[in-house]
C-alpha cells in the first residue's frame, strides 16, 4: 500500500498534506521490485543468479495498481487483508482420483463449483510462471 497524499513543510507556511493527483504505475512497480530484491539480496535470502532470471521473465510476480484508494483506517485494512490472502483456498479445492477431476468451490456453502481436468488446473494455477 502506499499513501495518496505526501506532508510539505513550509517554514513560513502551514504544515500540511496535499494528495497525490496520479501515480506512475509502471515506474512505482519497477522501484518496488528492485526495493523487494534489494532487501532479499542484503540478506543472502535469494542468489544474484536468480533475481536477474525473474527479472527476464514476462510476469515477475509484481504488480501494483494505483487505482483503488482507501480513505479511512477500516478500508485500508480491508485492503491489506485483500491484498495478503492466498490465490485460492486448500479447503475450498478437491481431487477426484477416479476420474482425475479437481473440484473448487468458489463460495463457501454455495452450489458455485467448477470441476476440471488435473492438467487444466495445473495450467491455470501456474500460467503466471515464466517458463525461463
């Protein structure tokens, strides 16, 4: 998350904190990336070799989108709690060995399943992998 607003100190003039009209996605992303391995490189939690690897890959696994803004303490939290859950939930994910389907149930105590095949699934929950 990153805040909408930035806080001016005038000497002269009234302290205060003016919004951000836009931001840069793109750039803001590109920072962020290179901030995440910056920290994981200082301490040894991941090799040269490999950032740079990622770094080639078409989808590095960041994103950032500028668009939605909380404007109270309860949204932000809503949103940092959104932005932290996994992609899909173990619970709500079945397998049929028999007939070699994978089930997932999209609301909980709701009819919403979709049933595919193994290898569709894999597809799907992997095709944000590079394959370098």
């Amino acid at each position: 998350m990153i805040p909408i607003s930035y806080f001016l100190y005038h000497p002269v003039k009234d302290e205060r904190f003016h919004p951000v009209e836009s931001l840069n996605d793109a750039l803001l992303c590109q920072f962020f990336t290179r901030e995440v391995f910056s920290l994981l490189l200082h301490h040894e939690l991941i090799s040269l070799s490999l950032v740079e690897k990622i770094l080639r890959w078409r989808q590095t696994g960041f994103n950032l989108h500028s668009k939605v803004r909380a404007t109270s303490k309860e949204e932000a939290e809503r949103l940092g709690k959104y932005m932290i859950r996994p992609i899909l939930s173990l619970k709500k994910l079945s397998f049929g060995e028999t007939e070699g389907k994978v089930s997932y149930q999209y609301r909980k105590g709701r009819a919403e399943e979709e049933q595919m095949d193994y290898l569709e699934f894999i597809a799907r929950v992997t095709s944000h992998i590079s394959g370098e």
